[in-house]
C-alpha cells in the first residue's frame, strides 16, 4: 500500500507542475493569438484556459449523477458538517475522543444493500462506501484543506485535489488523516482514508467512465470503559478527578482496527445516441465491476475475563475477513414517453470468515460463509409536467443469500420553493455477518446462526416537504419483522453476557422531523426537532422520544464585506431513555435495559468567520459541563466530552 500511495503522490506532484507549467505557456501563447495553430490549442483546451472561470463552474459529481457546484458560503450547515465526518451529525452522540464511535439516537429504516453488512458497525461510521465517493469537473485545479484540532496530542487533517487534464478526463486525489490521544486512558485513535477518482467521457459524449481507489484503516484503542466505581465518581465532580487520565478503565491493553480497500469501475456506452431534446430514443449499455477486502481485528495483550468472561488464550487475537466481488451490466433504454427504463443482471461472490474452526463442548462453530449468485436490477423514471415518478427493485436469485429491496417514490414540485415527495420501501435480507457468524479467544463470543435466523424484513413509508419559506419536514412511519440486534443477557459471574438475538414480532417505529429557521435582521434561530416512538411486545428497539438542535446566532459582513461574521451558540439536548451500551471486542452496540441516560443539555459556543475563500471555526464545546451537573454519557460507563476550545478552517485554493 505504501508503494501504491507513492506512485500516487508521483503522479499528483507531475500534475501539479504540469497545470503549473501549462498555465505559463498558455499566458505566454496569448500575446501570440494570431498564429491559427494556437488559436485551435485553446479552442480545444478551453477549460484549462479559462481565466474567468466562475466557482459555478468547479463540479461535484454524486456516485447517483447529480451535479452540484462547489460551495465556500459562510452557513449554519457548515458549522454543522464541521465535524470528523464532515456530514450534518445530527441524531450522533460522540464518544470522548475524535475518532471513536457514535451512539445513534434515530433509527435508519431505509434499507440500500441486500446483503448482509460487515462486522464492527460501530467502526463504519467514517468508512466512506461506495455513495460516499464523489466525482468532479473543473475548469483549473482545485485544492482544499480542512484542519481541525483534536484531543490532547494530535489533530485532524483532510487534503484534497482535483485537476482535469483535459476536457475529457479529471482525476481527483485525497487523504483524511486522524491521529488523537483522547483525555482518557487508552482511547487513542489513528485513521486514514486514502481516495483516488478518476472519469471520463469522449468527445462524442457517447462513452463514459469513472472509477475509484480507496484504502482506509481505522485504528482504536479500547478501554472498556469506566468501572462502576468510576461512573460514581465522575459523577460527584470532585476536583480530584476533574483529570480525567486519573480514571481506571475496565482494562487498558487492547486495541481495535478496520482495514478496507475498494477498487471500483463503472463504464457505459451509448448504442443509440439521444442527439438533442427532440430525438426520442436512446439505448445505452452499462457495466460496472466492484471488488471490496476488509478486515476487522481485535488484539489484546492478556485477556479482560471479569469484563468478557473466559478464555481459550493468554493472547487476545481475533480477526475476520471480508471478501466481496460484485458485477452488473445492464440496458438502459430512453423514449421522451415512455420514460427511462433500465434492466440489469448482477454476479456477487461472497467470502466471510477466519481461518480455523472453533470446536465448543455442545457444538462446532465453522469457519466460513461462501456464497456466489445471480440477481437481478431493475428501474424506472418518468417526469410529467411537476411529477416525478421512480422506481427500482433489486432481488437476489438465491436461497441461501435471498434478498429483495422495492422502491417506489413520486414528487411534486408546487412552486419555487415548495416541493413534496412520497415513497414506500420493501426490503428483505439476512442479519449481518457478524451476527450469523462470529468467533473469538473469548470462550462467550462464538456462535453460528447462519440457517436458523429469517431474514429481517421491513416495510417503510415515507413522506418529505421542503420549503425555505414554511418549513422541512420529514414523516417516517416503518414495520420490521425479525429485527436481529445484540442483547445484554443476564450476567454470569458478574461478566457481561452479549449475545445476537432475533425478536421474531414485529415492530412498528414512527419519526417526525421539522427544521424550520426563522430570521430577523441579522439575527436567526435555526431549530431541528425530532419525534420518536417504537411499539413492540419486548423493548429491543429503544430511542429517545425528543431530540432537538437550536441555535442562536448573528451575521454579519464587515470590513467593507471582505469578512462574514457569524457567532452564537447551540443548543442540543435529547430525552432519557435506555441508551444501547458499546461492545469494545464486536464494535457494536448493543441492547440494555438497566440504566437510563439522557436528559442532559450540551451548549456549544462558536465564532465563524469568511475571508476570501477561507473559512474559520473556533467552538468552545459543552461549555455548560461544569455547572448543569457530571451526568454526562456517551453509553453506559462511557462518559461524554467535557468543556473544550476546538479551532478548525476550510481552506479552497483556485489556480
């Protein structure tokens, strides 16, 4: 890999020079605009060659093809997405340190893979997938640094470039970095992930390409957490222990790590060329080849038995692999209409497993779950005047790995500014890997349910509207069968006794959110609010009924607009209720229903700034730690931040 990073960097240093140096010529061949051979140079290297090149024009690709342009603006988003994962982390409480996990307070119903997921859930919140991968167009290169500080020793770094080389052709190379001691003992954590994207498209537009390179790992220390001893004395405030390191964890000598990398490539080809707006048809043929190996790891100096039970070694080293290869090639048919139909065959081969069988006094746990199948694709898109209509299926022609996921969605554009949409989703696929298989050292962590757990099934309607005038709202209203989950079982020997279970009841969840903004002068009030509920016989599906996000804050632009201004502060807060524990060994969450938290208010003061195309944050976060009580937690015995200054910028150099 590291061979591989280098070749990279080779290749993004020459082309750096090169637009550097093509730039120089291009300002040299202008005062010589008169020799017709220069005259074609430019008209065929236009984009390179643009001096007045708008921001409007520096693209951002989406992995479903929506384009949108780069955006430096000064908003309420962007503090918002000003985060380790760069994303509006509303409904995501963080552990104590950047880079650890997130305990979710929403459930997300919406179903976008038909097969099982991989193990350590609670480590993918920073694996960036398949979607999460953009692809660009730019008239010049485009750099952009975002830098924000971390806890005690370290910082947080995210690099990016983009450059096309020529009408046709752009490739983009970026690096997000981590690494951040944490305030407590044994939490460290160290991340990478490394991206490369490349597209293409002919002269003739009838051929396209785009691909990527992805190699990420996510390195955690683990502690296990506050003893019951220690959660008492957080709790006191005494100044004594206002220190967080003086605190003893559960244990402090294991370690967690993700490693990932994708190769992925998608191509099409226009059989039947649409020429214009007018031209009825077209007839495009598609293919794209995915190939994904992960790894989880868990190691351990000598093993935790009063925290995880016994052992089979003095030596902690548990490690499953993942090994995913998937193809597609469809047809993709257009009619002005009928509309846009497309129709596909998919090949999966699947290798999930360890290297050796687990042999238990009352059964065997095997090693692998190998499978390869067909399925098929399938969609449709039709817009009448304001109406938009979409579908897509997608089904696995298997008995072993069956799966299905139906889509059906219908918008409605009103006006400018108010549009509404509906869908419905029926999905079906097995539990998690990790949940059908799973072995480790520890003699309690070692099951198989591949055979007897049904597949999870859930049927979701949902319901949008979106209006800056009014308000955004979103309704979901969601029924899962066999809803398959960790669950703290009762204690042997005091040890914590985790286990996969499958609630074969139902379960009915509901969730409404409002956001809403209200302005005055340079004055704004920006409220998220969110409602919960679940119904079922058992609680296994716990959320909090009332999460929301308000914030304060004042705009302004000053010296003569060359600086925006904007300071207040936020307010986030969400009910009590049994919050899911963390497994330090599964990365995973898990289902309690012994120790209620919650209820606790976070304010985070912050002064953001603009100039030119630099964007300052500076936060003072949970500023209100010391004087509304030490009843803070991330997860059962996993405290919650203290009061810290955090500084970070966001930083677009245009050549």
């Amino acid at each position: 890999m590291k061979n591989f990073i280098f070749i990279i960097l080779v290749i993004f240093i020459y082309s750096s020079l090169g637009a550097q140096d093509k730039i120089l010529r291009e300002q040299k061949n202008e005062q010589l605009q008169q020799r017709d051979s220069l005259r074609n140079f430019n008209k065929t290297n236009s984009l390179n060659n643009n001096k007045k090149a708008n921001i409007v024009d520096y693209k951002i690709i989406s992995f479903s093809r929506d384009t949108n342009s780069v955006d430096t603006t000064l908003t309420i988003k962007k503090d918002y997405k000003f985060n380790y994962l760069q994303r509006d982390d509303f409904g995501l409480l963080p552990f104590t340190n950047i880079g650890q996990s997130y305990n979710s307070l929403i459930v997300n119903t919406e179903e976008n893979s038909i097969l099982p997921l991989f193990a350590a859930r609670s480590r993918h919140f920073n694996y960036m997938e398949v979607e999460d991968i953009n692809y660009y167009r730019v008239p010049t290169p485009w750099t952009r640094l975002t830098y924000k500080t971390a806890f005690e020793q370290g910082q947080l770094l995210d690099a990016f470039f983009t450059v096309n080389l020529s009408n046709q052709f752009n490739f983009s190379i970026a690096y997000k970095g981590l690494r951040s001691l944490g305030n407590y003992q044994n939490v460290l954590t160290s991340t990478g992930n490394f991206r490369f994207t490349s597209n293409y498209t002919s002269k003739n537009k009838r051929y396209s390409a785009k691909g990527h390179i992805v190699m990420q790992d996510l390195l955690n220390q683990e502690n296990g957490g506050l003893t019951d001893d220690g959660v008492q004395d957080f709790r006191s405030g005494d100044e004594e222990f206002l220190d967080r390191s003086v605190f003893d964890p559960n244990f402090n000598n294991a370690e967690n790590i993700l490693e990932g990398k994708r190769f992925y490539f998608e191509h099409d080809y226009d059989i039947i060329r649409q020429n214009d707006s007018i031209s009825k048809n077209r007839l495009q043929l598609l293919n794209q080849i995915s190939f994904e190996d992960k790894y989880y790891q868990y190691v351990q100096d000598s093993p935790a038995e009063n925290f995880f039970g016994d052992s089979f070694s003095n030596n902690i080293n548990d490690k499953v692999t993942l090994e995913n290869f998937h193809t597609e090639i469809a047809l993709r048919y257009y009619n002005n209409i009928l509309g846009d139909f497309k129709f596909g065959l998919t090949y999966t081969n699947i290798n999930y497993g360890y290297n050796t069988i687990v042999l238990l006094p009352s059964e065997n746990i095997p090693n692998r779950i190998k499978s390869n199948f067909l399925g098929t694709t399938a969609s449709y898109s039709k817009t009448i005047g304001k109406i938009d209509i979409n579908g897509s299926a997608q089904i696995n022609l298997s008995e072993e790995f069956s799966g299905s996921i139906f889509n059906g969605m219908v918008g409605l554009k009103l006006n400018q500014d108010i549009s509404l949409d509906g869908g419905v989703q029926i999905s079906s696929r097995l539990p998690n890997y990790n949940h059908l298989l799973y072995q480790s050292d520890y003699t309690n962590y070692n099951w198989y349910n591949y055979g007897s757990f049904e597949n999870v099934n859930k049927q979701q309607l949902s319901f949008n509207i979106r209006s800056d005038k009014y308000l955004n709202a979103y309704f979901d209203l969601s029924n899962i069968s066999n809803y398959t989950y960790f669950n703290l079982q009762n204690k042997i020997d005091e040890n914590r006794i985790i286990k996969p279970q499958q609630y074969n009841s139902s379960i009915q969840y509901l969730k409404l959110k409002v956001q809403k903004e209200f302005t005055l002068g340079n004055f704004a009030l920006d409220n998220t609010v969110m409602y919960q509920s679940t119904v079922s016989d058992l609680n296994v599906l716990n959320v909090p009924t009332l999460i929301t996000r308000n914030s304060l804050y004042y705009t302004n632009q000053l010296f003569k607009k060359a600086m925006t201004l904007q300071t207040g502060v936020t307010l986030n807060y969400f009910t009590e209720y049994n919050m899911n524990g963390y497994d330090p060994l599964l990365a995973e969450f898990y289902t309690q229903n012994e120790t209620k938290l919650g209820g606790f208010p976070r304010l985070d003061f912050f002064i953001n700034a603009k100039i030119r195309q630099t964007r300052i944050f500076f936060k003072a976060e949970h500023f209100n730690s010391s004087f509304t009580g030490f009843d803070y937690f991330s997860a059962p015995n996993h405290p919650f931040r203290d009061f810290t200054i955090r500084f970070g910028l966001v930083w677009d150099f245009f050549l």
